[in-house]
C-alpha cells in the first residue's frame, strides 16, 4: 500500500473516505471506508492545524471500531470540545503508513442547518462543522467562545448597514453598544448603539460616513481599511466579536456577499472574514 498523499506522508492504493453525521446531541459520527486487514486496529485522528510557522501540538485520537466490510466508525463526542481552529482528519495505524489523510465522504450537515445541534445555552459555546478542504481532504472547522454574538440579517440601505443578532453567554444591559475597530489600529474605534430587543436579541445599524470621518479611509493605492465588528454588551464589559457561526457553513467569505456602497472615492462593504467573523471593508477608488 504506497503512493505519495502531498503532505509528507504516504498513502494507501485506496485511500480511506470519512462520511459525517452531525448528531442532535452535538457528536460527530464519523464512518470510514478503508480496506484494511481485519487484524487492523485504526485509530480515527483529529490534527489542529498549527499557526503559520508553528509545530504541531498533540491532535485527538478515537478507536475505530468494525462496522461492516471495509468500514469503521468512531464518535467524537460533544465534550470535551475541540479547540477553536481547523482540524484535519487522519487515519492512523494503517500498515506500513504513519497515517493517512481522509477523503471526504457524504456530510449529513441537516442539524447544523436546523438550530438542533447541541444545546446552545452551555458555555463556553462550541460549534463544529465537517467540511471538505480546497485539496480535497476531510476536515472539521471548531469554534470555541465563552460569549458570542451571532449575526443575523445584514441589510444594506443608502449610506449604512443595520445588523440584527443574538448574544450567548451575555445579555444587553444600559450602556451597550456596537464597537467597530480599525484593524491595525485597535486604539480607533467607533461606536454605535445597540437596540436590546428581549432577552438575548440586539440590533444596530452602522453610519459608513462616521467610519470614512477623520481619516478611517485609505488613500488612493493605499490597501483597504478593514474595520472589525464586535458588541459591548454593557457599560464596561468586554467587547464581543460579532460572527456567523451557527449553521452547515464553514467558509462562508465567499457564499455570504453584500453590496458595496460607493460614497465619493471610497467604497465600504461589509463581509465575513476566513474565521466567519463580520468586518467591513473600505478601498479607495481610482478616479476615471
């Protein structure tokens, strides 16, 4: 069993495929398909993907148990949760191999989709979604945040974009507020107020002049100002990063896309970032 899987590694003839169900109770029933020896006793391996210029630490081993011919599953369960990050999916004690890269199978994604995923009230609040990787490799992207608050509808209207969400681990309470920061420049910050709306629910709508105001634009061929969305959910409280993270997608930088705004030279839109995290971005225009 040999063949180069581009990652360092050596892979089997057939490589294993990883198919996923996401459960109601928030545990990841992984199956495998891998012609392996009845005498094999593989083991499912969850990696962190390490940070740009850093080793790997210690991923989470589960057994793999028989399922039928050529199959075995393993059930990661919903505690403890997986560290906030990227996590590749390996199959280890394959012989011969030090491990191999799982190909995605299908991803019954339908509670993620629903809401029924886990109970959303505990804290810190996890979520975790499978997902396929751009080489083609299965994988489970992991969020983990004592508070949260989730972004629901983004409207676009003239000159300013209304955001309605919903906090976890924290309430709006006098003195809250919507708390966007100039990336880089943490110390510029503008604020805007956020509308409770009962126990958990909020708004607020963001003014793209008072971000273009005193210099929160770039010049013309400078590179777009980014400006990073969070929610103070109270007088003195720590700020909150506003995201989209409770539903099936786990990239949506590219699926979620807002008008862009032009006002004179400069142009604002709001987008999600790699994290799925709410930013708004301003880019100066050439003039024509």
């Amino acid at each position: 069993m040999s063949g180069s899987t581009g990652d360092g590694t050596n892979g089997p003839a057939e490589q294993p495929r990883g198919a996923v169900t996401v459960q109601e109770d928030g545990r990841l029933l992984v199956r495998v398909h891998a012609p392996l020896p009845a005498s094999a006793q593989p083991r499912l391996l969850l990696q962190l993907r390490p940070k740009k210029g850093q080793p790997e630490r210690t991923g989470r081993h589960l057994d793999l148990e028989p399922a039928g011919p050529d199959q075995w599953q393993a059930v990661l369960e919903a505690a403890p949760a997986l560290e906030e990050g990227r996590w590749d999916a390996y199959v280890v004690g394959v012989p011969g191999e030090d491990r191999v890269p799982l190909l995605p199978g299908l991803r019954d994604l339908r509670t993620l989709a629903t809401g029924r995923d886990g109970d959303r009230r505990a804290t810190p609040l996890a979520v975790r979604v499978p997902y396929a990787t751009k080489d083609g490799r299965l994988a489970v992207r992991a969020w983990r945040r004592t508070t949260h608050a989730e972004a629901g509808r983004i409207t676009v209207a003239g000159d300013s974009m209304t955001v309605t969400g919903r906090l976890f681990g924290a309430r709006p309470a006098e003195g809250a507020v919507a708390s966007l920061h100039r990336r880089g420049q943490g110390s510029v910050v503008r604020e805007f107020p956020l509308r409770a709306e009962g126990e958990q629910n909020f708004s607020f709508t963001v003014g793209y002049t008072d971000l273009l105001a005193e210099g929160g634009g770039p010049a013309v061929g400078e590179a777009p100002v980014i400006w990073n969305v969070h929610v103070r959910p109270a007088a003195g409280a720590r700020r909150v990063r506003v995201a989209r993270l409770l539903d099936d997608i786990a990239d949506r930088k590219a699926v979620f896309v807002y008008p862009a705004t032009l006002l004179g030279e400069m142009s604002v839109r709001p987008y999600y970032t790699l994290d799925n995290d709410l930013s708004v971005e301003i880019t100066a225009q050439r003039p024509r």
